[in-house]
C-alpha cells in the first residue's frame, strides 16, 4: 500500500524499465534497480522530503536524487506506448461508454487542466503564481471513458490560462485533423475552452438559457467528469503532486508529472484499482469565461453541431 501498487504491477513496470537503471560510464554510484524503483515510488507515492527518504533507503542524497530522475525518465520513454490517443478499434468503445450514463453522443475524451504545485523556483518566480496566488505547474490532459490519459501535455508555467495551454500543445494541431477525430466525433471541456467542431464545450449560462440547453449542459457536464475523476485518482495515487511537489530543479518537474501519469496509465490497464483510503478532490480553479476569435465559418459549424445535439439530447432532470 505504501508504494501504490500491486507487488504484481511492480514487477511488470521493472521488466520494462530495468535495463534503463543499470550502470552507466560515468562512474556514478548505482544501487540494484529494484531499489530504484521502489524509491521511486516512494518519492511519488508520498509527499516526504529527499531527507526523510533517504534515511529511510539507506542512501545518500545525491544517489537518491539520481535514482528518482533515472525511473523519472526511464518511464516518460515508455509514455508513447501507454498514452496513445484512440484509434479506430478503441474509439467505438469509447463513444459506446462515454454515451450510455450521459447520453452524449461521439465523445471520445474529456480534457482539462490542472495545476501542480511546487516551490517557488529562484528564476522568475513570478511567472509561476496562478490564480490562488500559488506557484504551480500546469497539467493538460485527455482522458477516455476508463479514465486512461489519452493526451498529456505537461510544463506551461501556472500563470497561463486553460485555453492558451491548449493552443500552445499538439492538441491544437489533432483539433484540426480529421483523422484524429473520425466519423466528427469530438472531445469535451469546460468553458474555458474555444467551441470547436471537434471540442464541444457548455453553453455559457447568461440567464436565458432554454431547457434543452440546460439540458445539453446538465449531459454535457455528466460526461466530463470522468476528467475530474482521472486527476483525483491520479493525486491520490501519487501524492506527491497533491500538495506540493518538491522538485527544486524546475527543469525536472514535468518528468515527474509526466512519470506519474505513466504509471497511472500502467495500473489501470494492469486492473490495479488500488482502493484509496480517501476521496481526493480536485482542486479546482474558478473558469473565467474568455471569447476567442476564431473563423467565422468554424464557428458556425461548430454552433450547429452543438445546437443540434442539443436537440436532440433526451431530456434528463438537469
């Protein structure tokens, strides 16, 4: 319990990542991979400073601190294999699952964002302070039905917005291709996304909305919570990202992150539910609502779309 997975899951991550723990040229000390890795855990697993862990491994700061970067990177390599956006053999399953509770159709992801703590960084710290007046870093994602990440991007600075960090990923090059999203399917997010034809976002809430718009939001809203989902998992799994994560190298923190999110990934699909103690709640900023310009055309289609769903969504108690 205290590293997070099944002894089972363990061994199936080391086979994949253990030859990347060996012995280098550069002379450094080494301890076996399989300590490695559980250090590694533990670093991730938990919110304990480098001091506490290393006395608790047996190790000295700078091998503890080089260990956690090795698995660091050892799994961003594998992330290509475990964060996969859907292809056509997953995407109808997809749909299928998103589309049975909330009754939303062609859905295949939710994304969203959310910030990471850390210290403050000695270079330009400023940059780093959100919205609550904390420094963070600041992770997007895309998450399917089962709430696997589909689509991460990791290490804007915490000042910049949702929807600049959408526009600054390699999601806003899939967003305008329809080989990513076949048959106009589409992912969904919350309001501080731009209406597209392929990201469906909520009808902004002026007053008048009509009942099917409250509906459609009510559905809309039902379906994205798997994302919220996903980040609390993920938090209450690795906890080191749920208060603050203590990385003093700001160029290391979004192996971290990213780290993380691997092995979220490799625990569901490895049917590692592990049974969390406690309901972690995402914490969430309060969305400012910002008009985009975009092409006339794509938004008219974009509206259509929406406003056809919408009509015929069945109506649910919203």
């Amino acid at each position: 319990m205290h590293f997070r997975m099944k002894p089972s899951t363990f061994e199936y991550i080391l086979n994949e990542i253990g030859d990347k723990l060996c012995r280098t040229s550069d002379g450094n000390e080494m301890i076996p991979a399989d300590k490695q890795f559980l250090l590694s855990l533990w670093r991730f697993a938990t919110p304990d400073s480098y001091r506490s862990i290393i006395e608790r491994f047996g190790v000295g700061k700078a091998t503890g601190v080089r260990a956690v970067r090795r698995v660091a990177k050892a799994l961003c390599e594998l992330s290509p294999r475990y964060i996969t956006w859907p292809t056509e053999n997953k995407i109808q399953d997809i749909i299928y699952n998103f589309s049975r509770p909330s009754g939303f159709p062609n859905v295949i992801g939710a994304i969203d964002g959310s910030h990471i703590n850390i210290p403050a960084p000695t270079e330009n710290p400023e940059a780093y302070v959100n919205r609550k007046g904390r420094h963070s870093i600041h992770l997007q994602a895309v998450c399917d039905h089962a709430r696997l990440f589909t689509h991460i991007y990791v290490g804007n600075v915490g000042s910049v917005h949702d929807a600049r960090v959408f526009r600054l990923s390699s999601l806003q090059e899939y967003i305008n291709d329809p080989n990513k999203f076949p048959n106009d399917t589409h992912i969904i997010g919350d309001a501080a996304y731009t209406l597209h034809q392929h990201l469906l976002v909520p009808y902004v809430d002026n007053g008048h909305l009509t009942q099917r718009q409250k509906n459609y939001n009510f559905c809309h809203s039902s379906a994205r919570m798997v994302i919220e989902r996903a980040f609390a998992l993920l938090k209450g799994r690795w906890r080191s990202l749920l208060h603050v994560l203590a990385v003093n190298d700001i160029e290391f923190v979004p192996y971290d992150i990213l780290a993380c999110c691997v092995l979220h990934n490799i625990c569901l699909l490895q049917k590692d539910e592990l049974k969390l103690e406690e309901i972690f709640i995402v914490d969430r900023e309060e969305v400012i609502l910002r008009e985009e310009r975009i092409n006339d055309n794509n938004r008219y289609i974009a509206e259509l779309k929406r406003n056809n769903i919408c009509a015929n969504l069945r109506m649910r108690n919203a």
